[in-house]
C-alpha cells in the first residue's frame, strides 16, 4: 500500500463510533505481551464479525479517536534481541499473517498499524491462551463460551476465497487483473465504468470490498497478468517440459505459465500441441501430418489438472513429455477413487470450476475423462493410466501400441475403461464394440473373448445380465453400475 492509502485506512477506521472487537486504538506502546494478546483477541474478533482483518493502530487516542501519533515504531522494537514481528509469531497458535506498517499521517504524526487477518474456524492463542475484546477491554475467550463455539463452528474458507492481494485501490485491479478477459470469455460487452466492471468482478468473488479493494485467490488464479505479483499464487504457475527420451535424464525446453489461467491456459495448449509428435500420413496426391495424441484429451486432462489439484499441497500442475508418452500431474489427492473417474464428479475447487466452466473450458458436470477415453480409443490407442502417490495425482496418456504389445494388466484396464464410456453413454459393452476398439478382425473374437474373461476374473466387470446362457450376445457393464436384474427388479411390484 501507499502511504495515501495507509492515511485513507485510518481515516476509515477513526469513522467507527467506538473500538469494536476487531478495531483497537492506542497512543503509545506498553509491553510486547500485550501486543501478542491484542492479535489474538482483534482476528478472533475479526472472524465473529465477518471481518477479513482486525486493527491495531498506535496513533490514535481510543476515546476520541483523535489522530496525536506515537513515538512507538513496532518494526524497530525488539523482545529478548529478537524482532517483535518474529517473537510474537512464534507464540501465536495458529500462527497467522499479521503484519506491521509504520507511516507518517502528516508531518507531526507517526502511525504504526498491525493489520491482522481473521482467524479461519480455529481461534487464535497467545502463550496458549485465547483472548477476545468486550468493548475496550480484553478478555480471555474461554469467558465467553457463546463466542467461542462462534469461531469453531465458523466453516473454513475456501482457497478461493481467501484474500491474495489486498488494500488495493480500483485502478490497482485493471493493474493487476485482466479485466476485459472476463467479459470476453463471458460473451459479454465490457462495461463502460470502471465501476461496473468492478461490481461485477465483486459479484463473481473475483474481488472483494471493504474499506478498499482486495483480490482473491479466485481472481488472482484466473485473471492474473502476472503471477509473480501474487506471492500466495506464484507457486501454483502451470509448468510443461518436453524431454529426450523415456525418462527425466535430458530435458529439451520448458514453460512456465505466468498469466492466470483463463488468460494463459490457450498459449500453454498450443505450445504443448507444438511439442508432440506427429506421424505422417501419405494419400494419393498429398502428406498430412496427423498428431500422435488426440488434442481434445490433452485439452482436457491438463484443465482438470488445473481446476481439481489440491492448493493446500505443494507444488503446481505439471505436464511432462516423453517420446512414449505425456505424464499430467497435479498435486493432491482425488476426492473420488480413480476407478470411478469417469463416471464420478467431485471438486474441491467449486468456484473455480464452476467459473472455468461458464466461461467454457470445460463441461458442467462430469471429469470429462469419457471424453478422454473416447478420443483415446479413437486414436486406437493404450489405455490412460492413474497413478495416486506421495500426495500428487497422475494421469498418463501412451503413444500407440499393438494389441500384443500390451500388457495382460493393460489389457484389463483397457477393457473396464470401454465399459466404462459404453456405460456412461448408456450402451453396453460387448465382443464386438471391444474388437472394434481394438480394430481386431471378426475372426480373432477368440482374443477379445479371453480379455472379457480375463477382466471378469478380476471383478472389474460383470455381466449385465448373469441368467443369460447364451454368450454370443452378452453384454457387460462396470462392477459398480446397476445390473439388469437389479434394475427390473427395483420395478416389480412387492
């Protein structure tokens, strides 16, 4: 913030009729212990209120809230030949990240400020007590019961929600934000006032406003022209890197998406298609280059990297390129088990998929992986692997291989994945669409017949209707989806 903005903060605050819970003035500093007490009891009190901050302002008389300014410079004092910022962090619990500005309101005046951020469904002790403000005085929190189960049963914020930049002015957020990215994506004219434009940037929690502008992670994620400009953000940048061979040993070139991702996510797209392979195919008069990936699934893989990852994790999306495959990985653990992917649908990311899904990047319910699977097949191509460890999840999509060059494992998992598009798109799998996803000829039924067995004996699918004796017209469905009997007997009268 500018020292302006600092003056126009104070000048918002001295508005209030009197301290508050969130809101305390003082003039002059007494001990550091108070200080550390203060913080707990102001972002406990910040959270009551709905406040995204609380304030403690040495500057200010608390009765008339006249401005006198202080001879207390909190970045300059120390406890125990430590910095006060650091001492007072180590003893909060949780630790939270206030922090201390020191300004002068004119020439005659100093103010030092601690902006203090609300706590999040957890209240906030100092030396293992919690504290809490009643009027101009400050009480342990256990006093007040009520207040209290206020915090504990305050739901968590959301990632999204939280506060990525703040005390920001309108013309900051043009600054930092690509504004006319929304409206353009939206099929919407990009208003006239910047007032409109930021009323609606409101009303999508891309922004909030308080006693002056603030963006949110949301807002930073989407619409960022810089990444770098959001410490909190910067860490999730989409990287992609193209290696020599099979394995990490040698890595050819690398990008690092600096723009939020609506904005950034089509470059990254084509600069990925630019580094697959492609085979080459011959017709009576002319070449064509054909990619060896479908790019619609790549499409797809790499926004559901990006709208599912888990930001409490480290790291950021990551698309890898082999010669024999594209690893995508994000961080996180799925919410569903990878087994159900294609049919399942869960995001702890809400907003921001469902942002990324007005604006069309993605389909409104569903993983869009039947999509996957379905270009996969058409590529005739392996069937994708999901790998869950070490708190990431990974997608691999292969480059092509025969029928014999896959795996007995493959096979299986290429045949639950057809049954799975086949379910999904209310059909039913059977010899034949098996062989024909695996361009195999009329003859070699026998091949496709020991795959359906060999998938079978593993549990991963199940005949569709089991008291069928004969095998020629069976058909098969996912282990987890409703058989034919299930289903006709849920109709039967009692």
């Amino acid at each position: 913030m500018t020292n302006q903005q600092f003056i126009e903060l104070v000048n918002e605050l001295i508005k209030q009729p009197h301290e508050s819970e969130w809101v305390e003035f003082k003039l002059n500093f007494h001990s550091v212990e108070e200080i550390g007490e203060r913080i707990s009891a102001l972002s406990n009190g910040a959270c009551i209120h709905h406040q995204l901050f609380g304030y403690l302002v040495y500057g200010v008389d608390e009765e008339t809230h006249i401005i006198r300014g202080t001879t207390f410079m909190g970045k300059q004092n120390k406890k125990e030949n430590e910095e006060i910022e650091q001492w007072l962090s180590t003893r909060l619990n949780p630790r939270i990240d206030f922090n201390i500005y020191e300004f002068d309101y004119d020439a005659r005046k100093h103010i030092t400020i601690f902006v203090i951020p609300a706590t999040k469904s957890q209240p906030v002790k100092f030396l293992d007590h919690a504290y809490i403000r009643m009027g101009s005085i400050t009480r342990k929190l256990n006093e007040f019961p009520e207040k209290q189960a206020k915090i504990l049963k305050k739901e968590s914020t959301p990632f999204e929600k939280d506060i990525s930049r703040d005390h920001l002015t309108a013309s900051d957020i043009t600054e930092f934000l690509n504004t006319k990215a929304y409206f353009k994506f939206m099929n919407l004219p990009y208003p006239s006032t910047q007032e409109s434009v930021l009323n609606k940037f409101i009303e999508e929690g891309l922004i909030v406003n308080g006693t002056d502008y603030a963006i949110t992670n949301l807002g930073a994620l989407l619409f960022a022209k810089d990444l770098k400009d959001f410490e909190n953000i910067e860490r999730k940048s989409p990287r992609a890197i193209v290696y020599k061979g099979k394995n990490k040993l040698a890595a050819k070139r690398e990008l690092i998406v600096s723009k939020g991702y609506a904005i950034g996510l089509g470059d990254m797209l084509t600069w990925i298609n630019g580094q697959l392979p492609a085979n080459e195919e011959i017709g009576k008069a002319t070449r064509t280059m054909t990619g060896m990936y479908p790019e619609i699934a790549i499409k797809e893989l790499v926004i559901n990297a990006l709208i599912h990852q888990d930001f409490a994790e480290k790291g950021c999306p990551v698309i890898e390129i082999f010669t024999d495959r594209i690893e995508i990985t994000n961080p996180g653990t799925p919410l569903v088990s990878p087994v159900r992917f294609i049919d399942a649908y869960s995001s702890r990311n809400i907003q921001l998929a469902d942002l990324m899904c007005r604006m069309g990047f993605c389909e409104e319910t569903g993983s869009g992986l039947d999509k996957v699977i379905f270009y996969n097949e058409l590529y005739q191509l392996p069937p994708i692997d999901i790998i869950v460890a070490e708190k990431q999840t990974k997608i691999i999509i292969y480059s092509y291989k025969s029928l014999n060059d896959i795996d007995k494992k493959g096979k299986i998992w290429a045949c639950y994945q057809h049954a799975c598009l086949k379910y999904v798109s209310n059909e039913k799998m059977t010899n034949q669409s098996l062989r024909e996803r695996f361009y195999i000829e009329d003859q070699n039924t026998a091949i496709i017949s020991r795959i359906i067995r060999d998938s079978l004996a593993e549990n991963i699918i199940k005949e569709n209707d089991p008291e069928k004796k004969s095998k020629k017209f069976a058909c098969y469905i996912p282990f987890w989806a409703s058989s034919y009997e299930k289903v006709i007997g849920l109709n039967e009268a009692p």
